[in-house]
C-alpha cells in the first residue's frame, strides 16, 4: 500500500541548473531543497513547489497548471494546460509544451519555459 501523505515532486537537474543561473537560493531556510548527482556531476535541486513560489515571488511570474476532464461524468483527467502570467499579463506558451499528459511533465515543461525564456525579458 503506498503511502497516504503526497510525495514532494523535486525539479529535474535541468530545472535546478536554470534556477541556479537565474539566481535561485538554494540555502534559503524556506526552500525544500537536496542534494543530487547525475552523469553530469553533482548538484542541488528543489520541490516544484519551492521554484514557483521563487518565481512568483522573485521574478513576478506565475504559472498556472489546469486540469482538462475529457469526460465529466467518468471524472478522470485527460490533459493538463500550461498558463504562464508576468505582471498580470499572460505569455504565450508555445503549442508543442503547452498541453501535457502528465502533471509532473506539465510542471518541468512549464519551469524550462519560464527560465529559459520569461525571466529575461521581465
């Protein structure tokens, strides 16, 4: 039986050496953060959760994940949508990320996107 409580989803290695470019504090008190290894040598990486809050937070950029239901009355979830906002504006996201099959995926794909792109130009 797995356990009840959520488990914390934490950032690929991609993700975390994108925050580390942007600035991203990974001895903040309030950061849930480790430490990893990959083929690419050591790092530290985040929750998911830990990078939005910076963004939102530090760099005024909010991303929004919606859940799609392809059919009400079975209930179950067919995609989520990407929605990325800057000072109350909304970022196109590209078609290729913006829908994804997979929160987690949705959650990666939307960070890249962020870092890689808005950050700059906020």
């Amino acid at each position: 039986m797995k356990n009840s409580i959520l488990e914390e989803r934490y950032c690929s290695s991609k993700v975390a050496r994108l925050l580390q470019q942007n600035g991203f504090d990974f001895d903040n008190p309030y950061t849930i953060a480790k430490p990893c290894k990959d083929e690419c040598g050591e790092y530290w990486t985040c929750t998911h959760q830990s990078a939005m809050d910076w963004l939102r937070t530090k760099k005024r950029i909010f991303i929004s994940i919606h859940a799609y239901r392809g059919n009400h009355y079975d209930g179950y979830i067919d995609c989520f949508e990407i929605n990325v906002y800057s000072h109350a504006s909304t970022i196109i996201v590209p078609e290729e990320i913006r829908l994804q099959y997979d929160y987690g995926k949705a959650v990666e794909s939307a960070l890249i996107f962020a870092l890689e792109t808005v950050v700059n130009d906020v």
